[in-house]
C-alpha cells in the first residue's frame, strides 16, 4: 500500500469510527448536534477515502477492482456515497448513519486483514465490462443494506412512541425510500448480470456456466424482483414490507459472503 493511501485510509477509517460514536450518541442522550457532528464527520471521511482509493488507482494504474481489498475499498465508497446521496435528497434520513458507518467500519476492516499489496492489473481483470460489473455490484449491495436498514428502523420506530427508538425517521419516510432503494438496487444488479455474462463470454466463452455465484446472483435478483411485486402489484406495505427487506437481503449476504471458502471461478479470481 502506497504511504499516502495507507494515511488517508487510516484517517478515514478514524473519523468513520467517530461519526458511528456520535450517531450512537445522538439516539441514546437525544442531542441533535450530536446527529450533525456525526454527519459531517462521515462527509469528512467519505473525502479521505475517495483520496485513498485515487492514490490507489494512480500507483496501479488501474481501478481498484481486484481481489478483497479492492473491492472493500470501492464498495463501501459506493454505499457511503449512496447513503450521502441519500441524506442530500431526504434529510430525515440522517439517522442511517448508524448502520452505514459500522458497516464501513467492518468492510475495510475485513480488507485490511487479507492484505493490500500494490499489484498490476491483472489479465483476466482487464475488461471494461469487468469494471461495470463491479461497480454495479456495490451499487446494488449497498441499496439493498440501506433497504435492510431500513426495514430494521420501521419495525423498531412502529413499537416506540417515546424513548431513543421515537427519533428515528417517520414511518412513511421509512417506507417510501425502502421502495426507492429496493428499485434502485434491482435495476443495478440486472447491469450487473448482463455486464458480468458479456464478460463471462469474452474470457471464458460463454455467458452464462451455472457457477455459484452466477446462480445465486440470478435468484438474489429474482427475490428483489418478488419484493417489487408483492409491493407495487399486490400492495404490501407497512410492517410486511419492511419484514420482505431484511428477509430479501439474506440471500444477498449468502452471495457476498457465503462463498468465500468455495470453490468457483469467482472466488479464485476475488478472494485472494
């Protein structure tokens, strides 16, 4: 890891670890600028880690889209980024930091242990379709967690009237950017199939080989795609819409995670 990465990295990993501490703050003591400081210091840290991951790029020469770090490098700037997006077009969203700084925390954390060795781009990594496959991926992974989170948030501010659960976002709030997010992510994660079968084709001569990951992919996307459905066809809302949220982003966990000690051809080109 080159000296300037390792820096911001460390000093964006510093004020993630602060911003979860003053959301935490904010709904245990109910101080709003507690709220405020923990925002702008996950702002702060999303600006650090972008110059991390530019380094990185710079130094390779290429985007970080290789093996674990990388890919925990670049998607949790998507999902912190997506989240920003999130808090700039809905301010009542503010409180989902408590579960996106966490999450960053862990991910870069995980990163890290494997190791982040300076290394060219390798050939199998060098498609365009690769890097929009990837990219869609954290794109989609990180509006299905805020979906998830979301879901959480519903069912615990439908129990509280008062205490720290009653600062959490409306409950209308909560179910509108659950729908928003879970269409968002949908439609990402179809890019993702299609760009990951046209590379698929270019390297190994064929679109689609029933690999684990390819086949979870496909029926993680078609769970969400059940999600829409209930929800927009059959008119599932409230307590059963936010319970189809948390439950659909099972199958999204297993997909990330549950194959990193199988055997595939995804897992001995991300793994390592």
């Amino acid at each position: 890891m080159a000296f300037w990465e390792e820096l911001f990295l460390w000093i964006a990993i510093a004020l993630y670890a602060f911003a979860c501490a003053g959301f935490l703050s904010s709904m245990v003591f109910r101080k709003e600028r507690f709220q405020r400081a923990a925002f702008a210091l996950t702002a702060s840290a999303f600006v650090c880690h972008s110059v991390a991951g530019g380094v990185r790029w710079y130094v390779t020469g290429h985007l970080p889209v290789m093996h674990t770090y990388e890919n925990s490098l670049i998607g949790v700037w998507f999902v912190v980024l997506i989240y920003l997006g999130l808090r700039y077009y809905f301010p009542l969203s503010r409180p989902f930091g408590v579960v996106v700084t966490p999450f960053a925390l862990l991910i870069l954390g995980n990163g890290l242990l494997v190791g982040a060795e300076l290394q060219p781009l390798e050939p199998a990594f060098r498609s365009n379709w690769l890097f929009v496959h990837v990219l869609f991926a954290w794109m989609a992974f990180g509006s299905y967690l805020l979906a998830c989170a979301d879901g959480v948030m519903y069912l615990l501010k439908e129990k509280a009237q008062t205490g720290v659960l009653s600062r959490l976002p409306e409950l209308k709030l909560l179910e509108e950017l659950s729908l928003r997010l879970i269409l968002f992510g949908f439609f990402a994660h179809a890019v993702v199939i299609g760009s990951g079968a046209i590379w698929a084709h270019g390297l190994w001569g064929r679109y689609w080989g029933w690999d684990p990951v390819e086949t979870w992919s496909l029926i993680s996307w078609l769970i969400y795609g059940l999600n829409l459905h209930l929800r927009i066809t059959l008119g599932w809302s409230g307590r059963r819409a936010a319970w189809l949220s948390v439950f659909s982003l099972i199958g999204i966990i297993f997909l990330f995670f549950g194959f990193g000690h199988g055997s595939s051809v995804h897992t001995e080109m991300f793994s390592r």
